[in-house]
C-alpha cells in the first residue's frame, strides 16, 4: 500500500506523473504483467512505437540545432575575414595580414597565396613579400588541385593531406594535415593562382564538408587580388 502522505501528493499534482517518463514507463510495465501473458496490450505497443518516434525527432531537432549555430559561427568568422583582408592599403600589407589576422580569424595554422609565373627563378622583390606568396609555373595549380590524377577541377577542394615535400608549407609542411584549396581567376590574360589554408587539425577540412563559404570567401579574394595585379 501507498503511505498516506505519498497518496496525498500523487492526488494533488498527478501531472508530475505524467511529466516523468521513468514513472511512466514502470506504470505502464505493472499494468502489462497484472493483465498476464495471454493479453497483447495494442495501446502499450502504440506507445513504445510514438515513444520511440519522439525520440528520434527531439535527436534530429538538436543535431539540426547544432548544424545552425556552426553555419552561423562559420558565417560570422569568414566575414571578420574578408572585412580584415580589405583593410590593408599596401599589397606587402595584405600578405602580412592573410598571415595574421585573417589566419586567425578562420582558425588555421598555415596561408599560401600560390602565383603561377612563366618567370624562371625566384624574383628577388618577391622574397620580401614574406612566406605567403608562393611563385610556381605554369600549370601547379591543376596538378597540385587535381593531386597529378585526370580530374575536371573544382574551384574549392577540401581534404585530409600529408605534405610530400615542404616545398608549399616550408617548415609547417610537418605539421599540415589538411588543407583547403581555392582555385583563383584573376581575369583574361593571366594565368590562374590558388589560395591554400592549412591546418594542423586533419578534422578541420574534409571532403564531406560543405564549400559554400569558402567559395564565396574565395570570390572575394580574387576580386580583391585583380585590383593588385592591375
């Protein structure tokens, strides 16, 4: 039997009751053996099936919660990018802040600003430009986004690396383990660049993720770049 005192709260609020689904459930469980095996409660089976339903839609609710919230940081640290990339009034000074702010901004460890040059060697000017700016030949840029296979080319490639020479990352190619590579149009006549995010986590860029901000990331950036050229 039920103490008075315990019968007497039930009785006052039976929607705390209803409200606790560990309750419930023992409820429910008493009331399927008192009826015996030879009854198949259709209700209690409807029950488990909703209950069961709800549960799988409140998992979807917070995993499409969680979904938004990072688009939405992802959205905020891409503009902070952009809005700092276009601060510089020097082309020496845009360098040194994709390096800086922008790197931090977007949370990777390593910038390179690829530039493909029918020029033979390395133009002294261009080594005070600092470690960002990367001159290459013709054609580095569809081999190194292409990974040397016979693939149409995607202008944003996201994916897991393990850098075969330090020839792009220098010292950090130890540390590098994916990376996000945007293909650059800096309009007729010249030939195509690229920009390449590293970063030390091999989570950080995969090919599952989506591209739409770092393809718009990279349209701006490359608009920003034909100013420079020009």
């Amino acid at each position: 039997m039920i103490d008075q005192d315990t019968r007497d709260r039930i009785i006052a609020a039976p929607e705390a009751l209803l409200e606790d689904n560990d309750v419930m459930n023992a409820l429910i469980g008493a009331n399927e053996r008192a009826m015996g095996s030879n009854i198949v409660d259709l209700r209690g089976i409807a029950m488990e099936r909703l209950e069961s339903r709800l549960s799988r839609l409140e998992d979807t609710h917070r995993t499409v919660i969680a979904a938004a919230y990072e688009n939405l940081a992802g959205t905020n640290q891409v503009h902070r990018a952009i809005l700092q990339m276009l601060d510089p009034l020097t082309f020496e000074d845009f360098l040194k802040t994709l390096n800086t702010d922008v790197a931090q901004t977007l949370r990777i460890d390593c910038v390179r600003l690829v530039l493909e040059s029918v020029q033979p060697g390395e133009d002294p000017v261009l080594r005070k430009l600092g470690d960002v700016l990367y001159v290459a030949g013709p054609g580095f840029v569809g081999e190194y986004l292409s990974g040397g296979r016979n693939v149409s080319l995607r202008p944003v490639v996201l994916r897991q690396v393990l850098p075969a020479s330090d020839a792009l990352y220098g010292e950090k190619a130890g540390w590098i383990r994916s990376e996000a590579l945007m293909k650059l149009d800096f309009g007729k006549g010249r030939l195509p660049g690229m920009l390449v995010l590293g970063a030390e986590d091999p989570h950080q860029f995969k090919t599952t993720h989506g591209t739409d901000l770092l393809g718009f990331f990279a349209g701006v950036f490359e608009r920003t770049m034909r100013r420079w050229l020009s």
